[in-house]
C-alpha cells in the first residue's frame, strides 16, 4: 500500500485541503463496503479475527519508507496478510481487520488525523473491489489453481484501485506531479503486491496440508521482511548515488554569481529532499557576510546559521569527521534549544571551504517527507556533495577576485579609473539637476626619478604611502581611487568647485611630508586637478578628461590648479601630434623596442615583444598610450600597426637570416580588428619579409577579444588561419573568463604584471596566478607573465608551471642595436630542435 505525503506549504480550500479528500473517499468507501459486504458470509472464529489483526498491523508497521519528490511512500507486505485475511475470515471481517490495523499503526507513527481517515477509507475500498472481483471468479479448495489465480486478480484489483485513490488525492492536494509518480506506483502494484499475494496463497497452501507448517512459515517470513527492508535500503543507497552524480552536474553548470550560490542551494535541498537549507559564507573583498537560504515557505532567512556562536556551526565547523547530524529525540538540552530555535526538529550541519580562508557553513532541516528522518546515509550523501560546493564556491570567489580585480587597484586596493568613473556617473545620475560633485586627481611628483632609481618595488611603496596619506586625509565622504601610473582620484560628493578647491589645496598641504621609501627619506610632494560637476561638465567622461587637463595645468605650476577653458589650448598639442603622425614614421621618429621573452623551463628566448616608441623632436619622448590613444582616435592606428609590424618582422628575417629562430610579438588595437582588410594586410606583410607565420604572435586586450563586433566576425580564426599565434595581453584586469576563451582560437594568454609583482610577498597573488595558469593549461592555453622581477618571483612561477616569462629580470626593452649587444653578452646558441631548421638562443646563467 502507498501513502501521501500530507506535508505541503500551501493548501488551497475544498479539494486542495486534505481532510476534503479525507472525508470525500471515507463517503465513498462506507456506501460501497455496505453493498458488497453486507451480503458477505460473515463466519469467523474471534481469536482467529485477533491474529490476522495482528498480522495485518504487523505487515503495516514494518514498511519500507521511499520518497517521491515531496511526497513520502510506504510500501509494506501487507497484501501477504491481506489474501490471507479473505481466504480464511471472509470480506466483511477482512475490511474490519485492516480498517482498524492501518488506523492503529498510523496513528502509533503519528500520521496526520487527515492520513488516517483517508488510507482506512481506502482500504474498505481495496477490500471491496477485491471481494467483489472474487464474486465473478471461480473460487473453490484452496488447493486449487484456478482458486490462485482469482485471489490473485482480486488482490490485483484492489491494489489497483488504491494506487488510483493515492495518486488522485497527491493530484488534489499538491498538483499532478509527473509520469514519476506513476512509475513508482506501478512498481508496488504489478511487482511487490503480486509477490506477496503469491507468497500468502502458498502459505495457506502448505499450512492446508498440516498446521504444523506454521513452524517453518514463521521464520521464512520474518526472513522475508529483512531481506525487503534490505532490498529498499540498498535502493535507496543507489539513488543516492545517483542524485549525487546529479548534483555534481547540477553545480558544474551554476552561473558564476549569488544566482549560481542560490542555485547550489536548491540544488542540495532537492537532493536531500529538506524543508530548508540555509548557506552562510564569510566576508570576502568587498562583500559582506552572507546566508542564502532555500526553504519549502520562501524564507530568505531564518535565525541560527549566522550566529557565530550557534552550537551547531561552532560543531560542524570544528568536526573532522565530516558533516554532523543531530536529531530531537537524541538531543541534549543545548541541542535542543538550538533546533527550538530554527523550529526544526532534525538537522545536518557541515563546514564549507573558501577562498576567504574563513570557513563557511551549509545546514540542511528537516525532511519535507512526514515519513524518513535523516539517516547516515544522508549524512554521507552530504560529505559527497561538499567537495562539489566547495569547488563551486573556491570558483566563484576566484571570479569574483578576478572581477573585484578589474575595479581596484592591486597594489593599493583603490577603485580604479574603471569604477570611478561609474561612481561619477551613478551619483550625477541619481540627481540630474542639483547634484554636485568635485573631483581632484593627484600625481605623485617624483615617481618616475623613484622608479627609474630605485626600481618598481621602491615605487610601489612609495604609492602604498601616498594612498595612507590620502585616506587619513581626505574627508570621511571622499571616494578613493587610483589611476595610471603615479595620478589617484578624490571624488568628494555635494562639493562646489570653490568648496573641492580648499579641499584639494588642504590635501596637498597635509600629504606633503616626508616618507620612509627603501631604507631613504623622501619628499611626497602632489600636483593636483581639479574639476567639478555640474560646472565642469555632467558626466564622468567630461569630468575626468577637464580634471587631467587641469593637472596637465598644475604639472607646469608645481602646486594646485582648477579646469579653465583657456587650459584647452593645450588640446592643440594633441591635434599637431596626431598631423604629424605619417610624417615621424616616415622618419624615423617613431621606433620600436625589443623586450626579451624566455621558456620558463629552459631560459630559451622564445619571443620579443615589439614595443613602440615616439622621440618628438619638440616634446621628446611621448607616453605610448598617449599617442596610440591618440591615432584610434583620428583613424590612423592601423597605418601604426603596419609600420610597428613592418619593423617586427624585418628584425626577425635578419634572425632567420642568421640561422636563428626567433618569433616576434606585436600589439593589436581593438579598433584594427574591425578593419576589413586587416588579415590581407598581416598576409602582405609576412609575405613581403619572408616570414613564416608561427614566428608572429599578436597580442589582443581583453576588451578586444569580448567585443560583440569581434566575436561575432571572423576575424580572429581568420588570422589564426595564417598560421600565426593569437595570445591576450594582460589577462585578468578585464570582464573576460577564461571559459569565454574556449569559443575563440587563442593560443595563450599573458598574466598582468600587477598579478606578478606582488607574488612573492603575497600568497593572495600567487593563488590568482596559479589559478590562471591550471585553468588556462586545462583549457590548451600557454601561458606568459610579465613583470617578473626577481628570482624568488620566477622559480614560484616555474614550479606552478608557467610557461614563459618577460619583465626586467630577464631584460629591459631594447632598441635594435642594444638588443644585438645583449644578445652577444648574454646568450647562446643551442642546436635546432628535432624537426626544426633554425637554431636557437638561450639565456646564459
């Protein structure tokens, strides 16, 4: 016999309230039962009543417990008693009998009244139809085949008719549930109800033949109920490890965000088949402690798993034996008041592992089944799923530091330009009319001479002290962030111009100390912009650029200076430079510099990154980034990209001319991959200096490759078609992930200095890049970081096994004629590799 599960968060009234259905089947059951059992014999001895009364509980009581969703089952031997009950007392006491077994066990079990009415209605009903089927069959001598047959059809019938009834009120009360439900029905009817019918028939057979058999009947159906109560624990272990295979799947797929913790979540309480399951995880960046819960009545909190001191997080975070279990009837006081206090009465409880280095904590409440408690089972099922929660939560935190990276600083841990910038145009946009906002930018005066002197770790520090300097100074309301280079921003929300000026003068005044830099006292000294909104301009593109030129402006003066309209006057610098562009390439002006790329392994030189240089006559040497900026802009960064690769690949003929085999990199503007002729273009050039593909690589940003219009073209597989390497620069301080990467022909991305720097005194920046290197290997992905520095920062990149390395270690940036003269110093020559016909360099130690 199968039962309901009466638990359900919502119950509509009428034929969704489970005493309707209760009382509609009791109404059907009693004017049927009268009609074919009333003219039933009706002779049977009372003691004999007494036993099979007995019986029919005892087969009630030991049944085996499944669930269905959230409905729970029990499924027992009761149609074993039950062919019994009719051959040997009749109809009318066999519906007495079974009645009044079924009302008593559920009830001891603690059934809802609503449960008892209506599986005692249905099992008149059961007897009923069995009886009236017996009307139509032949029923003789017990001993007799055809008398088999029709108890069997008759038993078939009735438990045929009670499958129906079940599901019909499962429909009634909680909505048809699916074809699922059919399936496990048919189960108990077709395979286990005629098994114990069979079983019951040749019991009475044996004991026709002497009552003695009774002796040998006992045992043999005690043995039966073990190994039945065995077979369903065995099932149900199976589909355990089945709904574990499927929540590995389940969290594989999750999105990389709260949606995919809270699809987790679900996903655990699904398989547990729980009231509740509640998620806490710890702090971590930026975010703030969080609990995400998923509960049968929609809570979205509930009180207990945030406590840091809650008895069962305090257990389950310090168990080394994996998840723990805890139960009312098994709880002690504390115990008790805890589960009291989430009003739950049986509960699993399990550490998480993060990123944070804090752990985290999972507990699961309650089963929805009014029928199975949580069992060890449950327990083990749980230590099974955490090693894929705690996969699927080390990955989001990974994303999240690789996002939280792509709006702050590394070094300072500031906002950058990115994230001010969105800062600016959320406060502006909050108030179109009045809002106000000023907004000072700060170079450091001398971090050039530091660098240039001292090298990049003294002018790190050197910045880690300004931005100390900045928040102890800038008011309580000020926005930090820290630009390019040496500049930080202070945005200061509901500031006038005149009100962000003092401000700006204050804060250069106090940040103009003396410092402590690499074992030296020097001088912090700001030269600050300022710009203001709504005055200056009304979003943050106007904002930032009238603020840079402000600072542009102060930069001459030494000290502090505000945006003025005659300071535009100096956008004509701009304008001459990008007139003169066709001109200083044509003589000479613009150059290229090589920066030496090694095999981390063998200290082969495997590449040089083609760098470009612009030495104005009048200005002297211009920023890179100012003057590419600048020819995307007017439309002439493709005839850069020509000349810079014009001079990469005749350095690298001169190489191959010379036997040696080295390949060359060169930088590609997002703005060249949307020019049609592009790839003919890079074939003409390879074609013209005689050089094969494989010895060109071209390193994309990771805007460029994310960019709609470049996914969506064939641009990419295009150039890849040529033969040549495809590698993104800088990975990791934008919006891409590395799984985006699969759908593009790239063949290895080049991890962000600001990631390396930092390795050897940090364990936060190890772990980053050593998750970027085993991500991007397993997805065929070679691997390059630059900025490597020091020793201590290339042997931990080699035991991670990345694959090449670049920084001033290895070399700084060379002209042609420098590059020969380190190459005569520093190198060797090894032989051609197998298969190969150039020879190539390493670096001597």
């Amino acid at each position: 016999m199968a039962q309901q599960d009466a638990r359900a968060p919502y119950r509509p009234p009428l034929f969704r309230n489970p005493w309707t259905v209760a009382w509609l089947a009791f109404a059907l059951a009693v004017p049927v039962s009268l009609a074919v059992l009333w003219s039933a014999p009706v002779s049977a001895e009372l003691p004999l009543v007494l036993a099979l009364f007995c019986a029919l509980a005892a087969a009630e009581w030991f049944s085996v417990h499944v669930e269905f969703r959230r409905q729970g089952f029990s499924v027992s031997a009761a149609e074993l008693a039950f062919v019994i009950a009719l051959v040997e007392i009749g109809g009318a006491w066999t519906a007495v009998a079974r009645a009044a077994a079924v009302g008593f066990v559920l009830l001891a079990q603690g059934f809802p009244r609503a449960k008892v009415v209506f599986n005692m209605a249905v099992v008149a009903l059961e007897v009923s139809v069995a009886v009236a089927v017996l009307t139509w069959l032949p029923v003789g001598d017990i001993s007799s085949p055809a008398t088999w047959l029709s108890y069997l059809v008759a038993v078939l019938a009735a438990s045929a008719v009670g499958a129906l009834l079940t599901a019909g009120a499962i429909t009634c009360t909680q909505g048809y549930p699916g074809r699922a439900l059919w399936a496990s029905l048919l189960v108990t009817v077709v395979i286990i109800g005629p098994v114990s019918v069979l079983v019951g028939l040749t019991i009475l057979v044996v004991v026709d033949v002497s009552s003695w058999a009774w002796l040998m009947v006992a045992p043999l159906m005690l043995a039966l109920v073990l190994l039945f109560r065995r077979f369903a624990a065995v099932s149900r272990e199976g589909q355990t490890l089945e709904q574990v295979y499927e929540f590995a799947r389940r969290v594989e797929q999750v999105s990389p965000d709260e949606e995919g913790t809270l699809q987790i979540v679900h996903a655990v309480r699904e398989l547990l088949n729980a009231e509740r399951v509640a998620l806490w995880l710890p702090p971590y960046l930026d975010e703030e402690p969080r609990m995400v819960v998923s509960a049968e009545n929609g809570a979205v909190w509930y009180d207990g798993p945030g406590d840091p001191d809650d008895v069962f997080r305090r257990r389950a975070v310090a168990s080394e034996d994996g998840p723990v279990r805890v139960s009312l009837d098994r709880a002690d006081e504390e115990e008790t008041a805890a589960l009291a206090r989430r009003g739950v009465s049986d509960l699993l409880g399990a550490s998480v592992t993060t990123a944070a280095g804090e752990p985290g904590y999972l507990e699961v409440c309650d089963r929805r089944s009014d029928v199975i408690t949580f069992a060890d089972s449950d327990r083990a099922a749980l230590d099974s799923m955490l090693t894929h929660v705690n996969a699927a939560i080390r990955h989001q935190q990974l994303l999240t530091q690789i996002r939280y990276d792509a709006d702050h600083d590394r070094l300072t841990g500031l906002p950058n330009r990115q994230r001010l910038a969105a800062e600016i145009d959320e406060l502006l946009a909050a108030d179109p009319v009045s809002a106000r906002a000023g907004l000072i930018l700060a170079a450091l005066g001398n971090y050039t001479e530091v660098t240039d002197t001292l090298g990049h770790a003294a002018s790190d520090e050197l910045l880690l002290v300004t931005a100390g300097l900045l928040r102890e100074h800038a008011p309580p309301s000020a926005r930090l962030a820290r630009m390019e280079g040496e500049q930080f921003a202070v945005l200061l929300p509901g500031l006038s111009l005149q009100a962000t000026e003092r401000a700006a003068r204050r804060l250069r005044e106090a940040a103009s100390t003396r410092a402590r830099v690499a074992g030296l006292d020097l001088e912090v000294t700001l030269t600050i912009g300022v710009a203001a909104a709504p005055v200056h301009g009304p979003d943050s593109g106007m904002l930032m650029q009238r603020a840079d030129v402000a600072l542009l402006a102060a930069a001459e003066s030494g000290g502090v200076a505000s945006y003025h309209p005659v300071l535009d006057q100096q956008s004509l610098r701009r304008l001459q430079l990008g007139t003169e562009l066709e001109q200083a390439m044509a003589d000479g002006q613009i150059s290229v510099v090589f920066q030496p790329i090694i095999d981390a392994q063998t200290s082969d030189i495997v590449s040089v990154e083609t760098l470009v240089r612009w030495a104005h006559p009048r200005y002297g040497a211009i920023a890179p980034d100012d003057f590419i900026h600048l020819a995307e802009q007017i439309g002439r960064i493709g005839a850069v990209t020509d000349h810079v690769l014009d001079l990469a690949l005749a350095r690298c003929r001169r190489w191959l001319d010379q036997d040696i085999a080295l390949s060359v990199a060169v930088n590609l503007s997002v703005h060249c991959l949307t020019e049609p002729d592009l790839v003919a273009r890079v074939r003409r050039a390879l074609q013209r200096h005689r050089v094969p593909g494989e010895l060109l690589t071209l390193e994309l940003t990771e805007g460029s490759v994310v960019d709609d219009s470049v996914r969506d073209s064939t641009v990419l597989a295009d150039l890849h078609g040529l033969g040549l390497r495809l590698s993104m620069d800088d990975f990791g301080t934008g919006y891409s992930s590395l799984s985006q990467l699969r759908q593009l022909p790239i063949d290895e991305v080049k991890i962000d200095k600001s990631f390396v720097l930092g390795m050897s005194t940090s364990q936060g920046e190890s772990f980053i890049a050593r998750s970027i290197i085993e991500l991007a290997h397993n997805l065929g992905l070679r691997v390059v970081a630059e900025g490597v520095e020091d020793e201590l920062t290339r042997n931990l990149l080699a035991e991670m096994g990345c694959d090449k390395l670049q920084g001033f270690l290895v070399s700084r940036p060379l002209p042609d004629d420098r590059l020969e003269s380190w190459l005569l110093a520093r190198t060797g020559v090894r032989k051609a590799a197998p298969g190969a016909i150039h020879r190539r360099l390493f670096v001597r130690t």
